[in-house]
C-alpha cells in the first residue's frame, strides 16, 4: 500500500469515527460516561486495528531479505528455513481487535517450526 493509498484510507476511517461518534452522541443525549467510554474506545479500536494492519504491511520485513548471504535461519536449532510462500498471520492488537497481515513464510526442514520473519 502507498503512503497516499494509507493517508486517505486512515483520514476517512478518522472522519467516520470522529463523525460517528459525533451522531451517537446526539443519539444518546443521557449516556453515561462508563458508555462514552466504551463508545470511544470501540471506534477508536478499529481504527487503531486498520493503521497497524497497513503500517506493519507496509514494513520491508513483510519479506526475507533477498541476497544469498541472507538466507533465514530457524531460531531453535539454526537450520536454513525453507521458504514456503506468503502466508496470512494473525495478531490480536491490545484493544481486542484481529489484524491480518500477509507475510512470507519459512518452515525448518529440521524441526519443523514454522517461521515468519522477524519485526
Ligand atoms: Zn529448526
């Protein structure tokens, strides 16, 4: 994803929060402030979930190191990981909410561990 691609996506996910939020509260004239917490927090969350998504996707990690000196290494046992294609990995951010990131794989023909690269 571009920086552009993300800018507008994060500014229009910040508009609809901030707009959401604006119309529940008109909605709910006697909330009370243990509800506006969560209200907040909840529209917040996602987008919270959607920056990470794209700014850890957007990471040159989302890929093993091209260059033959570079070859991924099993963190147990120190084998070369064979590499076995992009694969989805799932992260639960602290606010509850899953993030899905595609990322390369690596399995060790060793032990088995199967690796995704670091960062
Ligand atoms: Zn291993």
């Amino acid at each position: 994803m571009k920086k552009n691609e993300m800018e507008q996506s994060w500014t229009r996910m910040g508009e609809e929060a901030i707009s959401g939020m604006l119309e529940w509260r008109l909605q709910h004239p006697k909330a009370t402030l243990r509800e506006i917490v969560r209200e907040v927090y909840s529209r917040l969350a996602k987008m919270r979930a959607k920056m990470l998504e794209d700014a850890a996707q957007a990471s040159e990690s989302a890929e093993w190191e091209k260059g033959a000196e570079e070859v991924p290494v099993c963190p147990s046992c120190g084998a070369e990981l064979e590499k076995k294609g992009i694969k989805k990995r799932k992260l639960q951010t602290v606010g509850g909410q899953e993030i899905e990131l595609k990322r390369e794989y690596g399995l060790c023909p060793k032990c088995g561990a199967g690796i995704f690269p670091p960062g």
